[in-house]
C-alpha cells in the first residue's frame, strides 16, 4: 500500500514538473511572437506595395493566431498545474497516512518484542 501510494505521488510531481516546465516555456515564448506581430503590424502601416501589404497581412495574421494559440495553451496549462498540485496535495495526505500507520504498527511490534 505504501508502496502504490508512493509512486502515485511521484508520478504526479514528475507531471507536474512536466507542465511547469512546458508552462514557463510558453511564458518565455509568449513576448517574442506579441513583439513579432507588432513589427509585422508596424511594417504594414508603412508598406504602400499592394503585394507587400497582402504578405504582410497573412503575417500579421498568422502572428496574431499563433499569440492567440500560445495564450491559450498557457491558460490550460496553468488549469493542468492546479488540478495536478491539488491532486498531489492529497495523494500526499495519503501517503502521510498509511505512513503513520506503518510507524504505528512498527511501534506496536516492537512493543510487543520488548514485552517478551
């Protein structure tokens, strides 16, 4: 039993770890393609170049959707940690648990031993 309960909290805690460090890489990605679509955004202010402007309009949208995707991707990650942190926290409780019980039948055996 503790056993089960144990790798059921570290299977959690390497998932969690997993999605923290999927989450901070989304973060850190995050300002490079906002910043990207403001420059696309700014090039087609200025461009006068019909051809110019349609490129750069499927650049601006296709920058605009890909910080939209990442916004998203962020939000259900940071969903993915708290399900996983609040899961963790009571497999733990659980672990601590069967854990006492193991120190008390310990104790008791030894009681036991020292009676004889």
């Amino acid at each position: 039993r503790y056993r089960m309960e144990h790798d059921t909290v570290t299977l959690i805690s390497n998932r969690l770890e997993d999605t923290r460090t999927e989450l901070a890489s989304v973060v850190d990605s995050l300002p490079q393609l906002l910043k990207q679509a403001d420059s696309v955004a700014n090039q087609l202010k200025a461009a006068a170049d019909p051809d110019r402007r349609t490129e750069l309009e499927a650049a601006l949208n296709d920058a605009q959707t890909s910080a939209e995707q990442h916004k998203q991707h962020e939000a259900q990650l940071r969903e993915r940690e708290s399900r996983l942190t609040d899961a963790l926290r009571i497999e733990e409780a659980k672990l601590d648990a069967v854990s006492r019980r193991l120190d008390a039948v310990a104790a008791q055996l030894e009681a036991q031993e020292v009676a004889k």
